[in-house]
C-alpha cells in the first residue's frame, strides 16, 4: 500500500533516520506529526516538510514519558483525527563498559528503545485494531540479532524490542495491522557518527529512508540492510556456542585494548 494522503506519527523525527523518513514521506502529500525533543531541529524538519507539500505538525515529547506521549498523541488526534502509521526511531547507542556497569544508564537506554515505542503502540494501536488497519514501524538494530562485544545495554534494549515487534507482527495480522522491524546495520547520521569505529557499508539516511518506505510499502516484516551484513549477522547468529564465544571473546580483548571514550 502506497503510503500517500496518510496520517503518520514519526518518534525521533529531529535527527538521523526519523528525520530522513518524514522527508521522504513529505513528497506524498501526507500528514506528519513530528515528535522529538529538540524544538529548534523539529521545526527545522517541519518547515521542509510543508515545502514539499506536506501538512505538519510537531510535538516536543520525551518518549521516556507515557503521560506526554498520550498528551501527543490525544494532539495529533484533535489535529488529523486518525493514525495510519507509526514510525518510531527515536532511540540512542552507546557501549556498555563492564568495568563500570551502571544501572541507571542501562534502564535509560531501556526506557528509551523499548519502552519509548511501546508507550507510542500502546497509544495508538487500541484504534488501528478497531479500524482494522494501520501500520507500526520501528528501528531495532541487526546488532540485536546477538550479545555483542560492548553492546550489553544498547544489544538487550534492542532485542527486547524485535521480540515485541516480531510476537506483535503475528497477533496483529488478523487484524489487519502490519508490523515492521526495521534492523539496520550502519546508517550515517549524528549517532553512528559519535563512534569511532569502522562502519562497513554504511548507508545515506536519505538512502536508509526510501528502502525503509518502499520495503513497509511492501508489507515487509523485517526491513534489514545492507545485504550483506544482513547475511553476515544471520550467520552469525547461527554459530554455536564454542565457536561464537573464542571469536567474539578476541575481539572483545580488541576493543578493550583500543579503549573507547563513549563506553560507560
Ligand atoms: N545510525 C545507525 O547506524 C543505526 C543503526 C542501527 C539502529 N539505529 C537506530 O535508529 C534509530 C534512529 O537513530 P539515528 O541513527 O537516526 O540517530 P539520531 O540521528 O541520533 O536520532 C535519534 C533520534 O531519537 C530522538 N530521541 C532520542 N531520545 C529521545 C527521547 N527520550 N524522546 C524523544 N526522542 C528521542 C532524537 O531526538 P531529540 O534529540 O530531539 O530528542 C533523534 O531525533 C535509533 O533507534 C537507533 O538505535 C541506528
């Protein structure tokens, strides 16, 4: 279904791949809610929207927060009645350093990547199954597919957050609701670009959102790219125990070694 003339709340709509998807969605005459933190940058976003034809409006929301979201949400309703889609991609990554676990920032990265989008689904989701149509879309991660080296908090959030998608996806179908996991490897945008690692085959934001909008368009369940880690993290996701764990453990010994400011 050709995503045109629809209601589309986006999360994370001030940066990176959110703000890439409300843009290319700007070209069909939708209507997007835009929800973010950063004022300045969502009317940044929401100016260039209406010059390519579409209505919008933006909320400043903490996703963290289910009272706000629900206050956003009952705003977008008065404003453009019913939500079509959701698409939800705010979210943040940093590495988990082992020596100085810290509660706080796990919850955060929690809070954040798997209960900001709940919030939003449970939000909106009630109407779309009375309607019996709608869409939800989200960013997980492909580094969700297994525990990585540094990635216990930001890994665990984001496979929390595929498993909801993917349980939802199959108790949804039948009631005409599409569900979308969006697993990307490395796109560039101002939270990939804090890292300093090597970031194979990194795609645009620009490029992200038309493959993102076309693959939702589609029906797709899982949305994951590039190809070739998408291939590669499948493989690894298969390997047993006694040979992921000697792998992995070198190149945990790796990036320990090289240190890296933005673990904590
Ligand atoms: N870039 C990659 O390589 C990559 C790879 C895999 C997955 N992802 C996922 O893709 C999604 C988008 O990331 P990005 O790369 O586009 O990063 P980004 O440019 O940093 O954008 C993150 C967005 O999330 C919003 N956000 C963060 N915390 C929020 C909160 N508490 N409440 C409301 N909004 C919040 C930010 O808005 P404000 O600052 O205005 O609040 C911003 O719009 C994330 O879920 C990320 O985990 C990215």
């Amino acid at each position: 279904m050709k995503i045109e003339n629809k209601s589309v709340i986006i999360s994370g709509a001030s940066s990176g791949i959110g703000r890439a998807v409300a843009l290319q969605l700007s070209k069909f005459s939708n209507r997007l809610w835009l929800v973010g933190r950063n004022q300045e940058a969502l009317e940044e976003v929401a100016a260039l929207v209406r010059k390519n034809g579409s209505v919008c409006e933006w909320s400043v929301t903490d996703v963290q927060d289910p009272v706000a979201v629900e206050e956003s949400f009952q705003l977008f309703k008065e404003k453009f009645h019913s939500c079509d889609m959701l698409f939800l991609s705010a979210g943040f990554a940093e590495l988990t350093n082992v020596e100085k676990l810290n509660f706080q920032f796990a919850r955060a990265m929690m809070e954040t990547n798997y209960f900001g989008c709940l919030h939003w689904i449970l939000a909106a989701l009630p109407e779309m199954q009375k309607r019996n149509q709608g869409i939800i879309a989200a960013v997980s991660a492909l580094a969700s597919y297994r525990g990585l080296p540094q990635g216990a908090f930001y890994g665990a959030s984001k496979a929390a957050l595929s498993n909801c998608l993917e349980s939802l996806r199959i108790d949804l179908q039948r009631q005409g609701v599409q569900v979308s996991t969006i697993l990307p490897a490395f796109v560039d945008t101002p939270m990939a670009r804090k890292f300093d690692y090597a970031m194979p085959n990194v795609w645009s934001a620009e490029k992200a959102a038309k493959y993102i909008v076309k693959q939702i368009e589609k029906g797709k369940g899982e949305i994951a790219f590039p190809w070739s880690l998408l291939f590669l993290m499948k493989c690894v996701r298969a390997l047993p125990e006694f040979i992921f764990d000697p792998l992995f453990t070198k190149i945990s010994a790796e990036a320990h070694k090289k240190g890296n400011s933005l673990t904590r």
